[in-house]
C-alpha cells in the first residue's frame, strides 16, 4: 500500500456533510474527507459523516460479483457457480483450469484489492476505520455519542476482518492507523488471534450500542439499517460457527462447539431484544410470508443489511440490481439468471423430506411423494414455488412492457402476467440434442429461451406494492426493473435460528436444533412436525439436516459455497494438501465429513439444465418473426389457467398444469457443466475442487508488495517456493 493519498470516497461522505453541515469553517472547507483534521471528530455533524463513510466502503452491494471488496450475494459469481446453484464451472471447480498464484488462471485476489490505491484495497478500508476508532476515542465527544459511533465501526473493522479469515485463516493483524510506506510489513497472525479479535470488536460493538439500540433498535427511523447490538450479536455467532466448523477444527474440539452454543444461546434474548424475529405477517398462503422478507425496508428479518433506493442513478446509483437480473424479457427484464436442475431436484416435498431420487443427504428419510423430474412443480415444499419459475405461472408485476417491445405480451400491464416460457426448435435433430441452442421461447422471449427462471428475492406484484420504479428502457444493456428500492438483507433472523442450531446440534441439545428448524419450517407454511419426525436422535442426521435446511432457505442468497467450504463437502477432507502437516487431516468426523454426514461429496459431479419443448407430434418451428411460428400457436392448443399463488386450491392447479404439459410438452436435459471434445464425441467434464482451495494463497501482486509475507501452505510464494503458513496452527 505505497499510495499515501487516500482518495474522496464520495457519496457516502458528501451526502452525509449535505444534510448534516456544521457551520465550523474548517468542515466546510475540507477537500479530502479520509485525510482530515483530528478536530472534525469534536463534532457530532463531522464524525457522523466520517462513520457513514465507512458504511459506504464497507457494506455489502448486492450489484456486484464477489471480489476482494464484496461477499458473494446471491449473483452467478464463481462462488455461486461451485456450488449446486448455477451450471457452469465457476473458477474453483473447473477441472481444466487449475488455480495457481503465478500463473494463469490466477487465484482470486480477496487479500489485497488495488494496492496503487489505499482506499480501493482491503487494508486500506481498514486503516480507514481505524483511522475513525482513533479519531473518535480522542475526540471532545460526550461519551454516549463515543460508544453509538464506535459501536458501529468496530462492527465494520470486524466484518472486514471475518470476510479475510475465512478465506486465509490468518492474515495480518492491524489494530492502529499505520501509514503505508514502502518497507511496511506486519506478519500474518495465527488464525486463533485473527478470530478472538474479532469476536472481541464484535463484543464491544454490542455492549456500546446497548444502550442506543437494545431496547427495539434505533429510535430514530433515519437510522434504521445501521449496525445494532442484535447486528454485532449475530456475526458473533456466524464467527463462532466458522471456528468450531470443520473447516478450522479438523480434530473436532469439543469445547469449540460448547463454547459456540453457549454464547450464542445467552445472546439471543439481546438479539430478540433489538426487535429482530422472523418475519412472520400476512396470510402465508402458498409461501407468501416468505417470499415477502425480501421487500421489506423495515422487518424484523433484516439483522445486517444493505438499504438501497429506487433514485435515479444520477442522483445516487443505489438501485437493487435483482428484479432486473431475473425477471423474463417479454416483461422488461433481463432474465439471465438461470437455476441449475440439481437445484430444483433437491427441494424438499411437501411434507418436509427430501425427494427419493435425490440422496446426496442419505441419512435423511425420503419423501412418500412421487418425484418425476418431468413435472418437478408437483408436492413441493412451499418455498420451491417462491424459488422458481416455471412455464405455466403467473409472476404479477406493474408496469407497460410494450413499451420496451410492442410484440411483448402485455397481460393488463403485467397485472396478470403468465410466464409461458417453452420452446420449440427449428430442426428436428436438434430437439433431442442436450448441446443444441437453436430453440426459440414463447410470448416474444425468443433466443432469451430458458424454459425455467429464478424467482427467489421477486418483488411480486400479487403481495403488495412493488419497491422498483417501472420504467420504458430503450437500452438493450439495461431494463424496466432497473430502479428498484428492495433492500439487500446478508443476515437476517433465520440464520441467527440456524447458526444456533447447528452450535446446539453439535454440543449434543438436538432437542434444540430440531425446535430452531421448525420455527424456520412452520413460517414457510409447515405444520405439525414439519418433517422433522426422528431426525433429532442421530447427531450426524440432525446435522445433515440442518445443512440441507440453509441450503433450501438460504438459496440464491451467497450462502452456500460458505457452508461447503465450512464443511469441507467438496471432498470430505479426503486429501491432503500437498506439504501439510499431519494435522489438517480431519482426525474428528471419522476421518472424512462426508461420510460423517451421508452426503455425497460435490467433487466428482455435474449439474446440468432442464428446459421444456413443444411435443415431438406439433414438429419443428419458426424463428418467432411470426404469430405461429409456436408450434402450439399454429396447431391452435389452448393454454390451460396459469397456477396462481394466491389462490388456495394449488393441488388442483398444479394437476391441471401437468396434465397440460403431458399433452403439449416434453422435458428436455440440457448441457450445463462443460463438455470437452475426445474421440468418440464430446464427453462431460466434472466438478474438481482442489484441496488446497478451503485456504487461499495470496496472489503474485500480494507477495511481491511485501516480500515479507508469508505464503498459504499447498501455494507457490513469489520465488516458486513452497508455502510456509499453517492456517490450522495456534
């Protein structure tokens, strides 16, 4: 970090500054807001600024791909794609493209950042807060002003500190505002202290936001969304998951996950006390309850997040990206977003259990009901409909789509909207070919012909008011969905549940772990025992099904490579890293997680897509220029009523969608993960994570910046030597 200049962050600051100007002449005359007089901290006006500053460098976006600034949110990033969510090998399952740290294809850099620039690294965001813990613990402040701003940016010194361990284990430890010189060097701390110290920021952000915000939260409704006690609790506890976790605890200390369930069990009524709970209003007809968390500014289910705003962008630029992302083209989106078949196979039913021909999780019992991947939309658990979307439903939104495109259906403005997404092809022998592209979607989709969208996180126009501001797009690059004010939640309340009930599941209260997983189940339309009969007696079963439990209700929300890594469920710790000591074995867990657990490891897999096409017997069709270029179109088929969500007779709908789709449609496997070319035809490639990807190397850039540094042992340092870094030693 040899750049001494630390830049103007820009909004954060100066909109802060614009509302909250102090008369003091030295405020007003500051050009650079990150190299100011310690005297701006003596004022309220000026230190509230310099913490909403932090708040815009440091909080996730949901925009964005995970890189060295951002966690993954939910996007097809190549964390998402290694994992069961998306097809396509994302960077650390590509068995042709192995990660190296000196050549391409390169590890991804979540270390450093731009080092040319202090305020676009990783550290430098860190000397920046430390910057302000320094400015605002000597500044004239009374001391209630003192704890409400330190509260927060402890949080934020802590949340910088977890988004780097949990990739290295242990990373330099900078507690004081250091200036970048050319020979500064500070070692990598043991993975222990890198935790304990941020636990201990995580700790005095809550006790000095207590006050301010244990009693409900903020007072002041301007201030809703900033860090709370529940907020520094909860990571807390997602912290002390990680280290008791597999991951870290290759032995399976005990006292880990003692210590875990404990604290976080003590902490919960701190939490409760923030007025954070499970979003649980409305009707909850069909998963309705739970589809609405994700559009609520203000619930109780938002414990850390990221509030965005339906402006214009040229005016602030904090739009919510996601109902562009995936809503259908014919209604305005972009509908780019696409959910891999292994996704949609591993729904629950609706009775709770996994479907019978999905056994990755074979400790847990099998659904009665029937599963046929032809008709996946049968039976399921209700938050499989609030997740997907297929040919034949209804996706309410408000807004003109002709406007975008007049040969787009426009279903009252999209009031009534119905996606009706199949496609048929233009050439015979290529409606059976798994590789072929040549297809054409109904409803002026067109080349935009995925039969299958994601709906998870939709502003559903069927539950209230939409937060997006519809507007005509005459760019190909944007949509009509553009301007939406849906807040980015990273944590919310049935993590908090879930987080606890993996601690009391592995401390031995499986009593506990099962009433967290129901609470969860029963707000998405569960009853009775939810499923869970049975499932608390085993330990590993009750594992697996906490596992399998984020895994549905955390879905395209940038949750599960975490869980996968935490758990080692690539390979089950099989192998060991090349040059590492005998203790990265995982001695605990019998040797290997995934067989602990009864779940099929993810290395050694494919995931494929699915798509529904126009019955063999209506044949081939046109390129969509004209009305009856669908074959179903041409041949006069009428479309059966599309299923309505909030109507409760959703059996009977979803019978009625089937028996059409068996007389119009055929299921069609797709190529998802990669081929390659051999001598008898393409063959599938598989998913291959490399063991010594749970802990990252530091990239060429890093290395050569402080020549010092240690490397991650199982990576090459700058030189091509072995590293020598143990992230697993005390």
């Amino acid at each position: 970090m040899k750049n001494s200049t630390i830049k103007l962050l820009g909004i954060g600051l100066v909109s802060s500054l614009a509302f909250t100007a102090c008369s003091d002449q030295f405020l007003e005359d500051k050009k650079n807001y990150d190299n100011v007089n310690p005297g701006i901290y003596d004022y309220y006006e000026g230190a509230y600024a310099r913490v909403s500053d932090a708040y815009g460098w440091t909080l996730p976006n949901c925009n964005k791909n995970a890189d060295w600034k951002y966690n993954s949110t939910g996007l097809a990033d190549d964390q998402a794609k290694s994992t069961e969510e998306f097809t396509g090998f994302g960077a650390f399952v590509d068995p042709k493209k192995k990660l190296t740290t000196l050549d391409s294809p390169t590890v991804p850099d979540y270390y450093m950042g731009d080092a040319s620039n202090i305020q676009n690294s990783v550290y430098g965001r860190i000397r920046n807060i430390n910057e302000i813990i320094d400015g605002i613990s000597n500044s004239k402040l009374e001391e209630n002003y003192k704890n409400e701003f330190l509260g927060q940016v402890y949080f934020l010194r802590a949340w910088c500190y977890y988004q780097l361990v949990k990739w290295y284990g242990g990373v330099p430890l900078v507690k004081t505002m250091i200036d970048p010189t050319e020979d500064a060097h500070t070692p990598r701390s043991s993975a222990k202290e890198c935790i304990e110290f941020i636990l201990d920021d995580l700790q005095k952000s809550a006790d000095m936001l207590r006050e301010a915000t244990g009693n409900g939260g903020w007072k002041s409704s301007s201030d809703w969304g900033r860090i709370t006690t529940g907020t520094a609790l909860a990571l807390k506890g997602r912290v002390l998951l990680l280290w008791a976790s597999p991951l870290f605890n290759r032995a399976n200390d005990q006292s880990r996950w003692d210590n875990a369930y404990t604290q976080m069990k003590n902490d919960l009524p701190a939490i409760q006390a923030c007025g954070y709970g499970l979003y649980n209003e409305g009707n909850n007809v069909n998963g309705s309850t739970y589809a609405k968390i994700f559009t609520q500014v203000k619930s109780p289910e938002n414990v850390f997040v990221t509030i965005r705003s339906s402006i214009d962008p040229d005016e602030n630029g904090y739009y919510n990206l996601w109902e562009e992302y995936i809503r259908p083209k014919n209604a305005g989106g972009k509908g780019n977003i696409a959910p891999s078949q292994t996704m949609i196979d591993l729904f629950p039913m609706k009775d709770g259990k996994r479907p019978s021909t999905y056994k990755a999780y074979n400790k847990l019992p099998a659904s009665d009901h029937a599963y046929v991947n032809a008709y996946p939309f049968m039976d399921r658990d209700p938050r499989f409909y609030r997740t997907f979307a297929f040919p034949g439903f209804r996706w309410a939104y408000n807004g003109d789509p002709t406007q975008n495109d007049p040969k787009n259906p426009s279903y009252n403005s999209g009031k009534n909207y119905e996606l009706w997404s199949y496609v048929w092809y233009v050439e015979e022998n290529a409606a059976g070919n798994p590789e072929s592209g040549d297809s054409y979607a109904a409803d002026n989709l067109l080349k935009n012909n995925r039969s299958v969208y994601l709906r998870k996180r939709s502003d559903d126009a069927d539950l209230g008011t939409p937060l997006y501001d519809y507007k005509p797009i005459y760019n190909s690059s944007a949509s009509a969905f553009r301007y939406s004010g849906a807040p980015y939640i990273e944590l919310r309340y049935a993590e908090v549940l879930l987080n606890f009930a993996e601690a009391a599941c592995m401390a031995g209260h499986m009593d506990e772990a099962i009433e967290q997983i129901k609470a969860v189940r029963m707000r998405a339309g569960y009853t009775g025992d939810c499923g869970l009969s049975g499932i608390g007696s085993d330990k590993p079963t009750c594992m697996s099904a906490i596992l399998y439990e984020r895994q549905i209700e955390f879905a395209y929300e940038g949750k599960r490579f975490d869980d996968l890594r935490r758990w080692m469920l690539f390979d089950g710790g099989a192998t060991l890293v090349d040059g590492a000591p005998s203790s990265w074995a995982p001695t605990g867990w019998g040797g290997n997680t995934c067989t602990w657990l009864g779940f099929t490891p993810l290395n050694g897999q494919r995931r494929e897509s699915l798509e529904y096409r126009t019955a063999d017997n209506y044949g081939i069709g046109g390129t969509g220029t004209k009305e009856d270029d669908d074959p179903l179109v041409k041949a006069g088929v009428e479309r059966c009523a599309a299923v309505d969500l909030t109507k409760t007779d959703l059996d009977t709908q979803l019978q009625t969608l089937r028996d059409w789709y068996e007389n119009h449609l055929v299921y069609k496997m797709k190529k998802g993960d990669g081929r390659e070319e051999s001598g008898s035809g393409n063959t599938d490639l598989y998913i291959e994570f490399l063991p010594r990807y749970y802990f990252l190397g530091l990239t060429k850039g890093a290395l050569e910046k402080d020549k010092k540094i240690q490397q991650t042992i199982g990576w090459d340092d700058a030189v091509k030597a072995k590293g020598t870094f143990d992230p697993l030693a005390e």
